[in-house]
C-alpha cells in the first residue's frame, strides 16, 4: 500500500509517502502556520502521484480515541473539540487533515494518535491523586505523548538486538524539543513521563518539565504573573532556553558551554540530571531493564548526551563502546561488549508507524452493525 504520511507538528510539519514499508518521497518545512500555510500540502501532494491512502499523525486522541482511527466528519469534530488539550498541534493537525480530504476525496484518511500507545497504563500509572469525581467528570488522567515514535523504537530495537519484543524490559528515551520516556514491558506502555499535557516530565526545549503546582499557585496568587503569560512561559521561554539564555536547541546549549557559558553549563546539567532520574523511574515501573533506546533528534546525534546520562546509570547494568557512541549512526546497538543492558540508538521514523497502522486499520474486516 502507498501511503502519504501528514505529520504536523507544533511548528513543523513533515510530508512523506512510504510504499511497503519504505519511504519513497519526503518534505519538511521547518517553519509552518497550520491553515494559513496550506501551500506546502498542496505541493508535495500535487509532486507524489497516486497514493492508496492517508495516515494523520496526531498529538491527542482525547478519552475517546484510543487506537487510530478512518476519518470522517465526527472524527473531525471530536478533534476541534478537543483541542484545548493540545492548543499547539491538534488544530494544525486538523487543517491538515481537511487540506488533504479536498485534495484527494477519494482516498481514505486514517487519524493515529500519539496518546494511543499509552492508553492502556494501569490504572496506578495513569490515575491522578485528585478527587475522583474530578477525574471522572473531566476525564482527567496521564496520557501521554510521544506514542507513535515509542512504538516504531522499542520494536525496531527488539529487531536490532534479534529480540522478540515479548519479555522485554524497554526504556524508550524520545528526545527531540519535545521529550518524553516510556517505560515498555513486552511491547505495551506501562509509564510514561508526560501527562495531561506534553509539559511535564524531562526538560526540554522551551518547555520546563515537571515543576511543583505550589510553586505555580504561589506565583498566580501573588500575581506575579498573570495565567496567559504563565502558559507562554511554559511552553514557551523555559527548559533549556530559560535556563541558559539561548534558543533552547541543545546544539546551541552545547556551543555556549564550550565557550564555558556558566548558564549553558548549568542548563545542560539540569537537563542530564532529569534525564537520569526519569530513566531510574521508569526501570522501576518495567520492573527492571534489558535495553535503553534513544531516537529523536537529540537522542540520534547527541553522543555526549548518551554518555554523560549512561556514565551515571552504570548501577543498573548500563555501559557504552566509546567508538560506537561517537559513529553517529543510527539503528545500532552501541552498548559495551560486557554491559548486561543494551543501549541502542534508532532513528525516529514516525512515518513508518503512521503508514503501518494506516494500513492495518484499512485492511481489518468491516463489522456489520
């Protein structure tokens, strides 16, 4: 099956077209504005010829989207409902989707979710220690994020070290700006950093990470700030960007520690640190680990990253080959010969997550009603 693959990101948006299980055209637009910017979908569209079908990366499924699912117009008016669980990517998402559908009518549209693959954590893991009739009155619970990239590491990982994904003990590492782990037991999530929203967990980019709500409460009681600069804050102007003065691209954190920058050198540490000790919680929560995989685009080409995170976890049976984390290749086992864990680098393909589940969900039998 053909399939163009639209995944739309906060401020980017990715075009590709996978045939059998491999990518066969691709675009990127580093920069994109959602529905006022439809010009790069109609142009990669109008360059690919004929495709079989469509697969929609997005971000939040809600409570009610649990696996992908074809697109129809109540699909569409789920996801404008419910975009104020991900202001920056489901309304991007959604222009998307109805960009295409006029360009290509005739063909099916599937939606995949990033928040599908954590849909089934236990219910200690997904459950907030809020009242109950909170929870269940505004669905409030864990979500998580990073999904489709989650599911394509830990199985091409499992491929990679000649595995079967079952008894597997993964921690899945996505570090991009956005970051997230996932804690993978026989091929299932059963944790997860982010929650509600992608702004807990790791620091990132821009984005802080887990920070104590009394701290936030303490700042609008004061009124310090204000809610709306509170949420840009957030999103916006912490992680590694607040702490160190710069973009907040990790190239730029590292640039800046090398001219021996004291805020960089602290940004980075903060960053590590956090790192580490979501690694240590997540191992807890797969009951132990056989392999750490790192993808995105930190995880891919930051091999001091690797280092410096794996040095402070060789306690759990962690250790790398010096040689092979400096290679900078990807889809490569790069774990030291006598480490009882491996590490495993792959590169993030949600593409190939999106047309593969594009595919199984039009290729399974319709039930009759």
């Amino acid at each position: 099956m053909r399939v163009l693959v639209v995944n739309a990101g906060s401020s980017s948006l990715k075009l590709a077209v996978v045939d059998q299980g491999r990518r066969t055209q691709a675009a990127v637009v580093e920069r994109w504005d959602g529905a006022g910017d439809l010009a790069p979908v109609r142009a990669f569209v109008d360059s690919v010829g004929a495709v079989d079908a469509v697969g929609h990366r997005v971000v939040h499924g809600g409570p009610r989207y649990t696996a992908p699912v074809p697109v129809d117009e109540e699909t569409l008016d789920y996801l404008d409902s419910i975009e104020h669980l991900a202001p920056l990517h489901n309304p991007r998402s959604v222009a998307g989707i109805r960009e295409v559908a006029t360009l290509l009518p005739d063909r099916p549209a599937v939606a995949c979710f990033d928040t599908a693959f954590h849909a089934g954590l236990p219910a200690e893991a997904r459950t907030y220690a809020l009242p109950r009739e909170w929870n269940a009155r505004w669905h409030l619970r864990r979500y998580g994020f990073h999904g489709l990239s989650h599911a394509y590491a830990t199985r091409r990982a499992a491929q990679i070290l000649g595995r079967p994904v079952d008894g597997l003990r993964i921690v899945s590492c996505h570090l991009g700006a956005g970051a997230s782990l996932a804690a993978v037991r026989s091929g299932r999530s059963v944790d997860t950093t982010m929650g509600f929203t992608p702004l807990s967990g790791l620091v990132m980019a821009t984005r802080p990470g887990s920070v104590d709500p009394g701290l936030l409460l303490w700042l609008l009681e004061h009124g310090l700030v204000t809610a709306p600069e509170l949420s840009e804050t957030l999103e916006h102007r912490s992680g590694l960007k607040g702490l160190s003065g710069t973009s907040g691209d990790l190239r730029d954190v590292l640039a800046a520690r090398a001219a021996r920058d004291t805020d960089a050198d602290l940004a980075y540490d903060v960053f590590t640190h956090r790192l580490r000790r979501e690694v240590g919680a997540m191992t807890a929560s797969a009951r132990g680990i056989d392999v750490l995989v790192v993808t995105g685009g930190i995880g891919e080409h930051a091999a001091a990253v690797r280092a410096d995170v794996v040095s402070g976890l060789a306690h759990l049976g962690l250790a790398l080959d010096p040689g092979l984390n400096e290679a900078g290749e990807t889809d490569l086992d790069i774990s030291a010969a006598g480490a009882r864990v491996r590490t495993v680098v792959v590169e993030a393909r949600e593409d190939l997550e999106v047309a593969r589940e594009t595919e199984r969900v039009l290729q399974e039998p319709v039930r009759s009603p």
